[in-house]
C-alpha cells in the first residue's frame, strides 16, 4: 500500500510538471518574440547585390591552418560567388546559383571540380565547419539565418546584459538560439543546434560596420565549438553592385 500511495504521488506530481512545461507562454511574451523575430527578418531588407574582399584565418585544433585572402559577391538570398587568393593566385573558387553549388580547386595534382545541389552545399571542406551557403550569404549580409521552428522564447541572457531569442522545434528541442543586445534589435551572435542537441556552430558578429545604411559586418567569426575556427576581416564593403548571372556559374575545366 505504502509503495501504491508513493508510485501515484510520483504519477501526480509528473503529471503536475508536464502540465507546466506544456502550458502555453504568455501572450504578450509570445507576441513580443514573434516581433523581434520579424525585426530581424528585415534587417538589411534591401539590401540584395554587394561585394567585398578581406582575409579569412582558419584554426583547426588551436593552431592556424591558413590566412588567406577572400573576394565575395552576393545576390539575393541565394546566389554567391567566393574565390580564395593563395599565393596570390585564384586557388579555390566556390559558386552558387540558387540550384547548383560548384567547387573548382587548383592544387599541385589536376584540378578538382564538383557540381552538387545548392541544398546539400557545405564550407565544411574548406573551414571544417559544416556551414551551408545560403547561411554565409546571409551573415556576410549582416542577417541572422532563421530556422523552421514551432515555438520561440525570448529570455535575458543568463549573468549578461541582453537577451536570447530561443527556437523550438516540435519532436526536435531547440534548434537555434540567437542573442541579442539591450535593445533587442541587433544580433550579437547565433547558435544552430542539432536534433541530439548538440552545437553544429556558432557565429558570432565580433565588429559591425554602416556602408549605405546597411549594417553589415567588419569581422565575423564561426566556429563548431570543439576543434574548428574561422575569422573573416573585412577590408572593404559595397553595396548596390551590378551582378550578371554567369557570376555565380563555374564551368567545368577543359
């Protein structure tokens, strides 16, 4: 009897606390999340053909693999264009344009070139990060990339000043967390998380610059947080540039 009474006083106070997780948040803190998630949204909105250069630095296991210089441009949500200077000559080119990625590297052997779906295109190969295209374009652009969700929290920050913009997934947990200053209008940083609940990155906007009245960043920064960083210096930013498709087309090397 003593164990019956104990298992259902246990049953009742599950229940209790599922009830409580399950309850819905308040309306007002749900409106307010959903119109910071819509400030960001239109951020840089008009913002659509820009290009830039700098130097990237990629660490892998704390020790510098490479400083490079960077040439970008993009277009629209999807469409970009990168070549890595090394040795002052155009050693990797990487291309997309909304469909197809293309990857062309030169190296001491033939040239490797690939054509895959835009969808499945990753930077994990060059940066050992596992970042796809869409989200580079996004956050050179100065936008935070944001994932399907089902429920959004905004919380202060944890011993901080700011808050975090949390996104749920129903059947996955949180997916993405992004964190915002005092004013919750600018993103500091964003952190995508896998269905395990494990980091997948974490990009930070170490430096932001105006150029046209876009905010835009001066110095990005992504890592995995284990053994994978990377670093983008700006050197210089424009806006409104005039863009032709063939821009984000490699053809194959004869």
């Amino acid at each position: 009897m003593v164990l019956l009474v104990f298992f259902a006083g246990c049953s009742s106070l599950s229940t209790g606390l599922s009830r409580v997780k399950q309850q819905p948040p308040d309306p007002a803190a749900k409106a307010e999340a959903q119109a910071v998630l819509a400030s960001l949204g239109s951020h840089n909105a008009g913002l659509n053909n820009f290009k830039g250069k700098g130097k990237i630095k990629v660490w892998q296991k704390g020790r510098l693999k490479f400083r490079e210089k960077v040439y970008w441009v993009g277009s629209e949500t999807s469409k970009i264009s990168i070549v890595i200077v090394i040795g002052g000559y155009p050693a990797v080119k990487m291309a997309s344009d909304g469909k197809w990625f293309y990857y062309y590297e030169v190296g001491e052997g033939d040239p490797i070139y690939k054509k895959i779906a835009a969808s499945d295109a990753s930077l994990k190969r060059i940066i050992s990060i596992p970042i796809q295209t869409d989200d580079v374009l996004s956050l050179i652009a100065g936008r935070v990339p944001i994932r399907d969700y089902h429920r959004a929290i905004l919380e202060p920050q944890d011993g901080k000043p700011g808050y975090v913009l949390v996104l749920e997934k129903r059947w996955w947990g949180v997916t993405e967390k992004i964190y915002l200053d005092q004013t919750k209008t600018r993103a500091q940083q964003v952190e995508f998380y896998s269905r395990s609940g494990s980091l997948i990155y974490r990009a930070r906007f170490d430096q932001m610059q105006t150029i046209n009245g876009y905010r835009v960043p001066a110095r990005l920064s992504l890592t995995n947080g284990t053994d994978a960083d990377f670093e983008l210096e700006v050197n210089a930013y424009w806006t409104d540039v005039a863009v032709t498709p063939s821009m984000f087309v490699l053809q194959p090397p004869e």
